[in-house]
C-alpha cells in the first residue's frame, strides 16, 4: 500500500459478508466504518480478524456491494484466500475513535496472506470513485454535486477501458443509480 494514501480494498470479517473499504496507509492502518453499514454492525458485534482483497477485477467491487461476491468465496468461517482474485492481506480491527457519522479503526497486525495486487488502470481507479460515490450517498454522507462528478467518472471509465463494454455499462448503472438518489 502506498504510504498516507488510501487504498481500496474489499473487506470480509469471519462472517459471510463482502463491502468495498477504504484503508488509508499509515502506521498502522486505519479505516472508517460508517454507522448503520453490515460492516460496522458486525464490527460492533463481534471483532474479529478483519481479510482484505485488493482484486484484481474492479467490478468485483460491485458483487460486494451487491452481497454477490459471498457466492464466490469459500467461507471456513473465514474467506478462504483465493490468489487468482488478487491480493489477500489480514489484520485485526481495534476501535480508535468514535465519531457521529463513522467508527474509525485501526487495522492491527497487517499481513499479507497470498496473491498480487493489480496493476493500476484508470479504469479501474475511476470505477472505485464512482462506487465510493454511490456508497457515500446511500449511507447519507452529503456531498457537492455528485451527479456532475458521477457523469465525469463514467466517461472516464469508458474512455479508459474501450474495449471493456462490462465496467462501461457498470458505470452507467452507478450513474443512474447515484442521480436517483440525488433527485
């Protein structure tokens, strides 16, 4: 991970349960759980070793949000690290801070278990933003103009990825998702 950045990455704790999280690099790692979210009703419940899966196909993101991405790991109760996905990292969430909106965490005894992260693609950096986008909305995070920078993020997933007619009709679907739940 790139130190003081954020990195985005799938999170699974030891239950049947995939979201999309962002994780900024510091030492260590720390990352917000928004209120209300499964993840941080699970966090609450019970904490527990925290996988992560940097993937290297953006629209797995999407399965996550949509609790398909369950399906496609094996659970022992833990995700069991599938190389081909992408990388696989593991830590331990420690509650540092409580706030209105979010939980922030620490993320303990980071380590990576198997597989590569991708490479970088503006595809796929673009693709991300746009399911933060989404995610933030539908948690109530109250935002600028999303729906401009919704529009921007889906050309630039299509302009990007010419040939990958999947992530554009991906990212006209969070479009159109993101300014229903701005109108």
């Amino acid at each position: 991970m790139l130190e003081g950045a954020y990195s985005e990455l799938i999170a699974m704790p030891c239950k049947r349960y995939t979201m999309p999280l962002g994780i900024l690099a510091l030492n260590p790692p720390t990352f917000k759980a928004y209120k209300g979210t499964g993840l941080s009703r699970i966090l609450e419940e019970s904490p527990t070793q925290l996988y992560l899966l940097a993937p290297r196909d953006p629209s797995l993101y999407w399965l996550s949000i949509e609790h398909k991405l369950e399906d496609l790991i094996e659970w022992t109760p833990c995700p069991k690290p599938d190389p081909g996905m992408g990388a696989w990292y593991r830590c331990t969430p420690e509650k540092a801070e409580d706030r209105d909106e979010y939980t922030l965490y620490k993320c303990t005894g980071l380590e990576h278990l198997a597989g590569s992260p991708p490479p970088y693609s503006r595809a796929h950096g673009c693709l991300v933003e746009l399911m933060i986008l989404y995610t933030k909305l539908r948690a109530g995070v109250k935002l600028g103009d999303p729906k401009c920078y919704a529009r921007w993020l889906e050309w630039c997933v299509t302009r990007a990825a010419p040939g990958r007619e999947d992530l554009a009709s991906l990212a006209s679907k969070l479009r159109n998702l993101i300014e229903g739940l701005t109108s």
